[in-house]
C-alpha cells in the first residue's frame, strides 16, 4: 500500500481582523482537502478590534487547525529548517505585512515564518486585505510579485467607490492558488473585477 505524503501549511493571520472569517472559510476549505495547519498569529494579530476580540479569533483558529498558536519568534524560526511545512499561507495580509516582507524584515511571527520557509524553497502564499493596495502598498506587492517563491490568491477592489485604494484577495480560490504554488506557478488570472 503507498502512503499519502503528509501536506502541511503554517496558516498565519496578520491584524486584519474584517477578513479574517473569509480567510478561516478558506483554511476550512484546506482541512477538508487533507491539509494539516499550524496557526501562526502576528503580534498585531493579539490586539482587540472594532471587528472583534483576539482572543476569539485565537479560539477560533486553535480549533480549527487543532493545534496551539505559533505567536512568537521562537516558535516559528524552525519551521523551514525541521521540514514542518510545505508553505505558508497569509491570510488576510496586510499592509504592514507586506511592507515589512517587502523590506525583507522578519521582527514578527509571520513575517520570520515567511523568511524560516524561503530559505529552503517553499512557497508563500499571500491573500492580500489593505486599504492601500492600490496607494502606498501597491509598491511593496509589485516588489513582491519580483521575488522567487511568492504568490498572490487572486484579488480586486472590494469596494470601488467607497474604498478606491482597497484592495482584497478572493478567499474562495486560496486552495487552488496554494496547490498552483507548489507546482511553482501563479494562478491566474491575478487581478479580478470587485470582490463583495
């Protein structure tokens, strides 16, 4: 009998907390195709907002994946080298995030998470949710789009006349953008009408 190779994604979670439901839909949608998670959770992630506690998002992310919340430097950095995922997936990313994978920083979880697994070539998967994608972000994601082993779950305008700069991925279609990113291809296409 052949065995299933283990498929494993660290699923990290930035401050964005009006997208998140849409980005834990879509890492539901990863557990059903056999997917194992480990959450990984910013700093800005631990902070309450006007869209709810963290703690409950923390919950919330802990159950679905079944596993605790990587939160810290420490916990993360071992993630490329030990081999404990196949990717990493950034859901919602914001804009401060990808300024900050941009300039090649890694002074948090997510962003150190993303440097542990590019040093031994695995994907990242970014599902972009900013105000400014279309401003002062839309020079850190063209930068991005420039670097081996990145990759965008397609996205558009949410909300074009309110919200003319915002940019937010199509959370639907993060399975089959991570499964293109492993075959080192970028599913397309990548820009696409509104997003509701």
């Amino acid at each position: 009998m052949i065995e299933k190779k283990r498929r494993c994604a660290a699923f990290a979670v930035c401050g964005s907390f009006c997208t998140l439901e849409a980005a834990l839909d879509a890492a539901r949608a990863l557990r059903g195709q056999g997917w194992e998670l480990l959450p990984v959770m910013s700093f800005a992630a631990g902070q309450d907002t006007r869209f709810g506690r963290a703690s409950g998002w923390r919950h919330q992310l802990e159950g679905l994946t079944g596993r605790p919340v990587l939160d810290t430097l420490q916990a993360v950095e071992p993630l490329g080298p030990r081999h404990l995922a196949d990717a990493l997936v950034i859901a919602p990313c914001t804009g401060a995030t990808l300024a900050r994978l941009a300039e090649g920083l890694s002074d948090t979880p997510v962003t150190l998470a993303a440097k542990s697994l590019l040093r031994v070539g695995c994907p990242v998967v970014i599902a972009v949710s900013t105000n400014d994608g279309l401003g002062a972000s839309g020079e850190n994601i063209a930068r991005l789009y420039q670097r081996k082993h990145y990759y965008f779950v397609p996205y558009g305008q949410d909300d074009p006349n309110a919200k003319p700069q915002s940019l937010k991925a199509r959370f639907e279609l993060l399975p089959q953008t991570l499964e293109a990113a492993l075959e080192g291809r970028q599913l397309q296409p990548v820009l696409q009408c509104p997003c509701g």
